[in-house]
C-alpha cells in the first residue's frame, strides 16, 4: 500500500499558513454533517455572527467564501465591478497589484494609485485619483502581507466618500491581529483569510458586504461573470431562519474548523488578541536589534503580525530560510515581488503570537546567523 | 467560554457529502505545513499523479482547484469560453441547468439541448446543436446527481468532433464511481468534486485539461475574467519539478485528506471500486423493491452511486427523510428543482457504498414507512 508520507511538524511563522491551535485541529476531524443537515445550518448562522463580531458588523452579508483569501478578494471584486466602472485602486505591494489585475479582468478602468514598497498610500494621492471621474470603487490593502505595511484608512474612507465611490478593504492579514472595525471605519466590503491571525487553515475568505455594497449588487446591470461568487446567490444560500436555497456543497470540515477559531478568537477577546500580537511584536522587534538586524518597515507603520527584515549585506536570504527549516523546523518567508531575496517576512499570527515562540525564532536565528 | 457543539454522527446517504473513512479523517488532522514547503510541494505533485490516475488521463494539468465542485465546473467555463462563443450544453438536470447560467453570464452564446429529468442526452439532438452554428465547446454532465442519470458519452464525444468543438464533462458524482476514463473517452475537459465517490469531505474540485483544452487557453483573446480561476496562472503554481509561481494559498489540510483520499480509492483499484459500487446498488435495488418501493431511471441507465427513488403517493417525503435522520442518524437526499417532494435520492458513495450500509438503511426505511 503506498501511503503519503506524514507531514513534519514545521512551526510556521512566514506570512500564512500560521499555527493551528490543537483545539482547531480536533474541529476538523470532527464527524462529516451535509452540507443541509440543520445542524450544520446552525453551525453556519453561528458562524456568521461569530464573523460579524470579529469584523466589527452588523451587516447582514457577512459569511465565509468558500475558497482561500483569494477567492475572497474576487467575490468583492466581481460583484461591486461592472464593465466600465472605474475603480481606485492602491498599490503598495503585492496583493495591490492583484486587485488591479482582477478588477481589469472584469472590465473595469482601474486607476492606480501607488506608494513604494513599504511605505504607505498617501490619501491625498487617492483623494486626486478618486475625484478625477466618477468612481465606482476605491480599494486597498489594508495590511499588506508583502510588506509588512499597515495602511491607515481615515483619509483614504474620506476621499472615497467625498468621490461617491464604495470602500473596499483586503483585510487578509489584518483580521484577528490588529483592529479592523469595518462598521466605524466606514468600509463598505472588506475580506480576509482563515488562515493568518484567524489561526485556521487556509481555505475559507471570511466576506462582508454593508448596505451600500448591497445595494450595488441589487442594482447591476446583469449578474457577475461568476456564478460560485455571485453574491445574490450566496446570500440564498447562508439566509438566516429560513429555508436555504441551496447554491453550492459548502466545505464542511473548513467551516467546523473557522467555527472554532472564532470560539478562541471571541474567548479571547478582540483588544487582548491585538494586545497579544503587539507584544509579541514588541518582543520580536528588540531580539532582531540584538541581532543587527534591521526592519524594513518605519514603527508607526509596523504590521505587529508581519515583520519584514532586511538581509544584511552578504548573506544569502535563501540559505537561512533553508536553514531554519531543516535544522530548526521553523518556516519563515522569503520576499515577494520587488522585495525578493532582499527580506524575510516573519509572522506572529494568531497562535504563533506567543512570548516563547518569539524566543524560539531568536535563538534559532542566532544559531543560524552565527555559522 | 461559548463552544459551537460537537456535530452528531450522521451516516451520510444523501447526494453528497459522503462517509469519510477514518483514515481520511485523520490526514485531515495532519501537522499544517507551508504552503510553499518542500514537503507539501512533493504532495502537491503527488496528487496530480493521482488525480491522473483516477481520471485516466496523461494531461498534465491535472489539479484540485481551491473550491468546491461548482468552482471546477466555473474554472471549465471560464477558461474555455469567450464572449461571443457558442456553447452547446446538455441539459437533463439541475447540474446542466447551472452550466447554462454559467456560461451565459461569460458572454456566450448557448445552445441548450434538453431531455426529461430522469432521462439521458439524446446524442443526434447534440449533434444536430452542435452543427448549426461554429460550436467552441460541447459540455454535459456525466452523472446527474440531481436524477441519477449516468449519460452515455459516446455519440454526444463523436457529435463535438464533428463540430470541431472541445468536449467537456461534468464528473462530479461519477469519478471514483463509475468508470471515467477521460482520455479513452475522448472527453478534453473534465471536473469532480472530493465529496462523492472519492469520500473526501467537500473543498476541492479536481479538474483536468486536456491539450486541445489547453491549447484554446493559450489562443484567448484576453484572460478569464476570473484571476482566482485562471488556468494559466494555476498552472504556474502546480507546476512539477521547478520553482512554483505564488498564486493563492492552497488549501493545505484539504489537500492532505484529498491525498489520503485517492491513496485509498487508488490502492484499491479502480475497477474493483466500480464493481463495488455496482454491487452496492444491486443490493439496494432488491431491497427497495422488497419494500415496494420504485426506482424512476431506467436500468440502463442508473448511476450505482446515486438512485432516485419515487416517493409513493401519500407519504410525505420531507417526513421521513427527517425521521430517518433523526431516529436512525441517516441522511438522505429530498429532490430538486423539478423533482422536489416527488423523489428521494439515496447515495451509496464511497466510502458507503458496502452492504454493511446498505442493509442498515433499508431496515430503517422499513422502519419508518411501516408507522
């Protein structure tokens, strides 16, 4: 009998997959329901007031893709977006650059607004390029998984307000580590993914859409290109307390396993969890100093969650990874993009936002810097 | 602290999900890896081995698409199709149905060739479709879980030839099944889902793209207008034996279940598999008719793995289908669209296709429509 080998235990602390709490795990395994069973069903309205509390919501469109961040992003994308429409979009790394690729994809006429590479967006550039036609959309990154960026968004929510234009947050990263808030922040979609501060596996993309949002998808000129996205649909198939109209098989054992991450998550509390990540950071932060190590990215900016470190001068990023791998069973991230070979990303996320996993990663890299 | 309960055992005899066995379960559960970790990159390269396996094809792109079933149908249509294209799609259920909607909401011109629910495609009617206008792409489902109908793909494979249009199959509920064999049957196009007859819980749908497929991807005008979906891009990222290209984040402990998954069905054989769910429905079929009850699809054309059963006049179906999940803990399915109220669908996929669970139902039906 030829068997897959058993995975190695790999402590993750790159940009997601993160660590899975044991708790989580057993979810998983926990007996297969259908997908219709009126357990499950309340499983699903569960989770989907469980979701609204960790957005900061209290939009009723508010449940988990069923598909990784990714398929997240494109459901906003594809509902909000009609051929033709223009759209704001901020580029400060990667994840920037992909909602421009899928929104000229739908047809859009995407206007780009860009920053360096770990810096932020100026919302003075967005305000011009938000004013300077009738704008469908303004969308950004709100933690930017490529740079360790966290965006600020007052003056980006305000230029997309005085436009006319919906708010768009890709909120993959910064979901469960630092405070989102869609409600008061004034987002009107925002997605994000199980697998980072969330601590699940990946393969679900937690969506909301407020009001305005859904007035949007009510008023398109026809349905969006995607039937497993469409948003209309969905909605019929995750109505709370009354029959569902079925749409798709959703993944059953992902949503068991999301159910409890937010159990823990909710538990825990929201402030304590984002007081968590920041120590955890903070801590971080003075070991890489002790180091030498330098961080990319200016403190008042810092993601907690995703560090990006340099690679100093004669050391080659791809062997210390490697490295920490074999030798120390521990994952870390190269660079994406512009940045590749040039930093680490190291994640505290979730589980992985812990005092002795810190401790761990520091000596770890000490032994491997050293030699 | 608030806990989502512990979901029941339930003995899943519906439409889909089906009974996972432990071993499955278990792999579920595995230590997480990266999802761009050697390991997990070796298993990724496994599970396309396999997945060519179970399909009987040597088309490398052979992947678990990040989705449930529904997201390989859309990735088929996506991919294939262009505004302005003409599609012919069988349609003889709801599955066929939904490829319709599918497809028109990418710009295409369809042409929809129809027959009774409960009956097959008749192949001159395709042909004749296919030949009034220049025809990209001949799609039907192979087995139509919402019937029971396993379409003979002979003639409606000659009648797209003849059209010089691609072949695609909906596989869903027959891969694992029933035989499949992508390549002798001369289908360029196939999707399954993990859930049916492969007895993984639902999350993934694996795909699979001939060369003919393949080589309309590489002669489109534009991209899809899915960037989550896009063959040429997922293509990169399950790339074998090279540097992968970062695309989404794979669903990790799904695709260690969906490996675990066909290491069963592949240890096994296929054949033997089969036989043991043509055996399976044997079994059932004289127990139903013990306990008069009718099958409504031809013989020749039941799918084993899926049988749709008249509800006699005067018995309430939504009865005892809840009766039956609530005192014996055995789902099964209600009918849809034009079948709701009129059929129950028994599923005997898998995992459950064994006497064993054959006989347990049966002696609850007795049970239940005895009182």
């Amino acid at each position: 009998m030829s068997r897959a080998p058993e995975p190695s235990e790999v402590l993750l602390l790159g940009p997601g997959p993160s660590p899975v709490p044991p708790e989580v795990t057993r979810a998983l395994a926990a007996p297969l329901l259908g997908h219709l069973d009126p357990e499950f069903i309340a499983l699903m309205d569960r989770v989907k007031r469980q979701l609204r509390d960790v957005f900061g919501t209290r939009a009723e469109f508010t449940l988990p893709i069923s598909g990784t961040g990714s398929a997240g992003m494109e459901a906003s994308l594809t509902n909000l977006l009609e051929p033709g429409d223009r759209a704001v979009i901020g580029v400060h790394g990667v994840f920037g650059a992909r909602m421009v690729d899928c929104a000229r994809r739908l047809g859009a006429e995407v206007a780009v607004v860009e920053a360096p590479f770990g810096e932020a967006l100026d919302s003075d550039a967005v305000r011009r390029a938000a004013l300077a036609g009738p704008t469908r959309l303004v969308a950004f990154v709100h933690a930017e998984t490529s740079t360790g960026v966290l965006q600020p968004t007052d003056g980006i929510v305000a230029a997309a307000r005085d436009a006319g234009a919906l708010v768009l947050a890709d909120c993959v990263t910064s979901l469960g580590g630092v405070p989102v808030d869609v409600d008061a922040a004034g987002f009107d979609a925002a997605f994000s993914g199980t697998q980072k501060c969330l601590s699940v596996p990946p393969g679900l993309a937690p969506l909301t859409f407020g009001p305005r949002a859904m007035e949007r998808v009510a008023a398109r000129r026809a349905p969006p290109p995607s039937w497993y996205l469409d948003v209309a649909m969905l909605a019929g198939y995750w109505r709370e307390g009354v029959q569902r109209a079925y749409h798709h098989t959703a993944p059953v054992a992902m949503v068991y396993a999301l159910a409890r991450g937010l159990d823990l998550v909710l538990d825990e509390g929201l402030a304590a969890r984002w007081e968590r990540h920041r120590q955890a950071a903070a801590l971080l932060y003075a070991g890489l100093d002790e180091l030498g190590l330098r961080c990319v990215v200016a403190p008042a900016l810092r993601l907690p969650q995703l560090t990006t470190v340099a690679v100093p001068d004669g050391v080659d990023a791809e062997v210390v990874r490697r490295r920490l791998r074999d030798e120390h069973r521990i994952e870390i991230g190269g660079g994406l993009g512009a940045m590749k070979g040039r930093v680490w990303r190291i994640g505290l996320m979730g589980h992985g936002a812990r005092p002795d996993v810190v401790r761990r990663l520091l000596a770890a890299l000490r032994d491997v810097l050293a030699a």
